[in-house]
C-alpha cells in the first residue's frame, strides 16, 4: 500500500507539473497564432519514436488541437505546427513555411514559446511556496532550546569532529536562529564552512567537510539531535519487527514485555536515564542481553523486563520533549520567504552541479530518477510535503529544461539566440541533429537515474 501511494502522489505531482509546463508553451504559441496540433499528458508513442506502440488512452480534437492522455506515463508534450521536437523530424518541414507555423515566426517569438514552459513552473513554484508559507508559518527548534542541554553528536557528527554535550553558538562566524540554520544549502553546498561550538569553558571551530552534504545524503547515518527527555510515542507490535529497528523474522520485545505508548524510560539495569541519547546507548550496549526497564507510567514506577534484540533495539519509537517556536507570517513576509525559498532551489541545484564536477559529491548520491522522488513522498499521503515537494519539483523543472541541452527548451533557446544574433537561423539539419544527440543524452539520464534509484533501493 505503501509503494502505491509513493506512486500516486508523484503522478499525480509530475502531472500536475507537466501539464502546467506544456500548457505555458501552448498558451504562448496561441498568443502569437501559431497552431497547436496536440497537447497531451504522458507520452502517446514509445518515447522518442513516434511510430512505436502510437496510442492514445484518450483523445479529442477541438478546433486545430488534438488534446489526449497518452499511455506512457512519463512527461507529456505540445506539438506545434512547423517546430522540430520529439514529435517531428526535418523531413516533415521541407514545404515552405505556412503563416500559422512555428518557422514561419519572428524569432523573439519562437523564443517566448520556447520559454514559456519554463517560465510557468516558475511562477507554480513561488505560488506554491508562497501559499505554503503564508499557511503553515514556521515551526522550528530555536538556537536556545537547542543548546539548553547541548546537542547529542551522532555518526556524521562525531567525524567532523563534534561530541555530545557541545553548544553551537555560530555558523559560519555569524549567529544563527534555529537548528535547521545548521543544515542550509549555503553551509553544506558553501566553502570553508564551520561551526564555532562551546565545549566546556573552550571555544572551538568545527570545519565541515567539501563532500559532507554526500555523507547527508545517507538515510542511515545520523547527524546531529537535542539532548533532550522523552516519552514512548510508538511501540512496534510483534508483527512489525522492522517498524523500529528490527530485523526481518526478529522478535523486539518491548510490546510483549508491556511498553506502551506514554510511558517514561527512567533506567536501565538501574542505571538513571534522563535523556533519550542516554537510553538509545544503554540499551544498545546490552544487545542480546536480558535488561531491567525503569518506567513511569500515568505517575507510578514500574519495572519491566525483557531480553534486547540482537540488533540491540527494543522496539519502540521516542517522542522528543522538545518546546517548539512557531512564527505566523503575513502575506507580504509570505511572499518575500516564499519566493526566497523557490528560488533558492535554482541556485542549490547550480551549487550542487557545481559539487558533482569538482569531484566533492558523486553524481550517484545527488541524482534520483522517479523511484527515489517517489520515496521522497513518503508512503503516507501527508498534503503539506506533496505541496512542498511538488514546488521543489517544479523550480527544479525549470532549473533542468532551461540547460542547455539539445531536445531541452534551452537547447532550443540557444539556437534561437543564435539566430538573433547572426541574423540567420540553423540549418535545418543541423537543428535535426542536434535533437537526436539530445534525446540519446536525455535518455542516457534516465536510464542512469533509473538504475541508479534500484541499486541504493537494494545495495
């Protein structure tokens, strides 16, 4: 159920996205007359030979346009009269050019058309940022709460350098407001990066690696948290093993052994807990091993006792009691940091190309084909994050169909700068050309997109 509705939400988003994006391109063609031959969502032929397995789901023509679904469920595409794209080869323009034809226009309009597609996700973007942040505001852990009892340093954290009990007081040599301060793109994707951190009565600088925002990348491996109490929030029931830690076919004992939600750890094997840092290290240190579980339940102590799992888990989720800052915003705020926000995913993904050909991140973690943006998603349908993916999604949208790859709008757009400037178009079969060297890059992408997202599914 999972996987379907990870699937249902990237359909659903990539089309809404699509559509939006063709529908920029329609929209301009039909301002400068030109005449729109088809416009549909998901691709009617075996994408990129049209006479391959050529069906529609469904189709109808009103006036010049043929509108459609088509069967392959990955992108989508206007087909204007005149124009070589994905749909159309030279061979079909040798006629002189009619009026009402993509060729037959002045550049600066071909180029808008070209465009136009790009321009749209933009403004869904900052829309959808926008209405996002005017809606939900901002829920963070404050610079203050996070240093109230100092931070727990986890694997990625203790090999910069950090430990468990540090304040950070600075980022960068500059103050900072909340704990997701720590994790910007200017800090992970910036050079010379630091944090300045308190230990004891010592001032120190921690350096965060070039390749760091690689290491991010792994689900697995954890970073940085609040030293902070907690309750029981989830406790895994007997047949959910790897709901909380478990290996497949492995018991974990807390529900049988009467963990329940609410309760409060106060030891282990008498030892004090306070923090759930403290309670994660004890148990896992006795993996295997019988234990002793002080808990407070409803205000009275009790003892319960239970045999750790191998993996050293007991088999229940924290809650941490952590006081959350929340900040409203108007709509003039709203559209200042909405639109901030939008545009800061333009310039991450330059940085992060940036990374890829220093070397610093391998090409493998930073890019996802469609399976890794579906788990991205999540598998519950939670509309705040399809909302907030669908507005990254869409910036990013942008940021790649504006690269200046043939097939691309911005490969079109550099030829129809060319013409501008030079006063005479590309040949013919030149534009030809240059769309079959795109479209092989275009598919070389997905396919290592494609096997990239099923070897981190499964290796």
């Amino acid at each position: 159920m999972e996987g379907l509705i990870m699937a249902g939400q990237l359909i659903l988003g990539l089309s809404i996205l699509v559509t939006l994006h063709e529908f920029g391109h329609f929209i301009t063609a039909k301002w400068f007359k030109m005449r729109v031959e088809k416009f549909y969502l998901f691709f009617d032929f075996l994408f990129p030979i049209p006479t391959v397995l050529n069906f529609a789901l469904f189709k109808k023509k009103v006036g010049d346009t043929e509108y459609g679904l088509g069967w392959f469920p990955l992108g989508g595409y206007v087909s204007i009269a005149g124009m070589i794209d994905e749909t159309q080869d030279a061979a079909d323009l040798a006629k002189e050019p009619e009026p009402w034809e993509f060729r037959a226009k002045p550049a600066w309009q071909r180029l808008i058309v070209m465009l136009g597609g790009v321009i749209v996700n933009v403004i869904t973007g900052v829309v959808i940022f926008v209405c996002l942040t005017y809606s939900n505001g901002n829920n963070f852990i404050s610079k203050t709460e996070l240093n109230k009892n100092g931070i727990v340093a986890l694997e990625l954290g203790k090999q910069i350098g950090l430990q468990t009990g540090d304040k950070i007081v600075k980022v960068n040599g500059s103050d900072f407001k909340s704990l997701a301060d720590l994790r910007t793109s200017d800090v992970l994707l910036g050079d010379n990066s630091s944090y300045t951190v308190l230990r004891g009565d010592q001032t120190i600088q921690v350096k965060i690696p070039s390749d760091f925002i690689e290491k991010l990348s792994d689900k697995k491996a954890g970073f940085i948290e609040p030293m902070a109490a907690f309750k029981v929030a989830a406790v895994a029931a007997p047949e959910q093993p790897s709901m909380f830690g478990g290996s497949s076919g492995e018991m974990l004992p807390a529900f049988s052994a009467g963990l329940k939600e609410g309760d409060y750890i106060t030891s282990v094997n008498q030892t004090p807990i306070h923090f759930y840092h403290e309670a994660k290290e004890a148990i896992s240190k006795e993996a295997g091993k019988p234990i002793r579980l002080g808990i407070l339940r409803q205000g009275k102590a009790d003892t319960l006792e239970m045999v750790v799992a191998k993996t050293g888990q007991i088999g229940f989720a924290p809650e941490l009691l952590i006081q959350m800052t929340h900040e409203d915003y108007n709509f003039g705020q709203a559209v200042s940091i909405g639109s901030g926000r939008a545009f800061s995913v333009i310039s991450d993904n330059v940085r992060g190309f940036k990374k890829i050909a220093s070397g610093d991140v391998s090409a493998s973690k930073a890019l996802s084909g469609p399976i890794g943006i579906a788990q991205m998603f999540g598998g519950v349908w939670d509309w705040t994050r399809f909302w907030m993916l669908t507005g990254l999604l869409s910036m990013a949208l942008a940021f790649m169909n504006i690269l200046p790859i043939p097939a691309l709008d911005g490969g079109h757009a550099i030829f129809l700068i060319y013409e501008m400037i030079t006063g005479k178009p590309a040949s013919e079969k030149v534009l030809e050309k240059a769309q079959q060297v795109g479209m092989l890059i275009l598919l070389a992408l997905m396919a290592y997109t494609f096997g990239n997202d099923i070897f981190k599914a499964f290796f």
